[in-house]
C-alpha cells in the first residue's frame, strides 16, 4: 500500500471498512428457546369413581393469526406488538398449549384419559373442552393476559357448560424473557383451575 496512489488508497481502505462492516453484521445473533409447562400440583383423586374412567378430549384450541409465529409476542400498546425474534418458542404455541392444558386438568381432574384433538375416528370422548384463545401475551411491564373463549359438550354433541368468557392475568417475577414466560405459564394454570373448578360437579355427578 506504500506505493498506492492516495485515490486507489481511499478507495481500498473504503471497501476494506465495508467488508468488515458486513462481517460484523452477519455475525449471528444467540437465540433463545422457550417451553410452557404444566403445572405440579398433588395430583387430585377423583372425583367419583366413575370420574376415572371418563375419556376427556381437548380441542380444539384455536389462536389468532397473530400469535401463530415462533416470536415471543409483548403487547407494548393496545396497537402495538413487539416481536421477539431472539427469544422464541420450542415449539407451536398451537400444540404446546393443548397439551399442557390437557396436563393440567388430568392432574386437577384425576383422570389419565385425556384425548388432545384431532383424535382418532376410532376413539370417542365423554367431554371435549373447546378453546378460543383471544388474547395470550405479555403485556409492557412483563405481566402476562390471558383471554379466552371455552365451553365443555358431551358425548351427544351438548352442551354440557356453555360458552364463557375468561380472563387470566400474572405478574412477571422478573422482567426478562425467562420471567415473562413464567407468567404466561401462571396465567394458563389459573385458566386451567378454572376449567377444572367448572367440571368437578359434572363429573361429581356421574
């Protein structure tokens, strides 16, 4: 470069800038991977003892458009949605969600016939839990909502508790994205407790 005249020289060192700008931009960003769980309480006796061997199907469970994506979404304002797109789930929240809910109300509910949707034409179902899921974010200060339809039928197509709106709400224990989801992971079990709360005399009475 001692001999190179000062133009060629500009133009060298402006091009070297330029690749090293694009090397630190290609450098890849860690991701982080997250999972909702079930909850661990005692697991509950039945019922009645006709509660055990009942076959409880979940589903389907039915998200929006908006939460059908591997970002954790925040609600930053009624508006307004932030994607994380370095913290994501492991999996669909569209498959991880039934089956924790159908991990929850087994363990509430003390029944280990749970079927999640779609199940096999050859299985039936004394009850199938149906879920419209409206709402299921963090909102900006870490808390989690979540806001859902549901409703319970019976083997003969019934309804067996009509369709009602619920609301679930859980503080972030802390403000990362560990701690955000651990409020989503609360907010499903209250919802959960819920179902269950409303299925108990149902199957109580069986």
């Amino acid at each position: 470069m001692k001999n190179m005249p000062g133009t060629r020289k500009s133009a060298f060192l402006i091009f070297l800038a330029g690749i090293l700008l694009l090397a630190g931009c290609a450098r890849t960003i860690p991701v982080s991977y997250y999972q909702l769980s079930a909850l661990e309480p005692a697991r509950t006796a039945p019922v009645s003892a006709e509660a055990g061997t009942v076959v409880l199907g979940i589903g389907p469970v039915r998200l929006p458009e908006y939460l059908d994506r591997p970002q954790l979404v925040t609600r930053m304002t009624p508006n307004r949605l932030h994607l994380a797109d370095s913290h994501r789930w492991a999996e669909p929240l569209g498959e991880n969600i039934p089956r924790v809910v159908g991990e929850n109300l087994s363990a509430l509910l003390g029944t280990d016939r749970i079927l999640l949707h779609p199940w096999p034409v050859s299985r039936t179902t004394d009850y199938q839990v149906m879920v419209q899921v409206l709402h299921f974010e963090n909102e900006s200060d870490g808390g989690a909502r979540l806001v859902a339809l549901w409703s319970v039928k019976g083997k003969d197509g019934a309804m067996v508790l009509p369709e009602k709106r619920s609301s679930h709400s859980a503080p972030a224990a802390s403000r990362d994205q560990e701690g955000k989801v651990a409020a989503l992971n609360a907010a499903l079990g209250s919802f959960c407790r819920e179902v269950a709360q409303a299925l108990t005399p149902v199957l109580g009475n069986l």
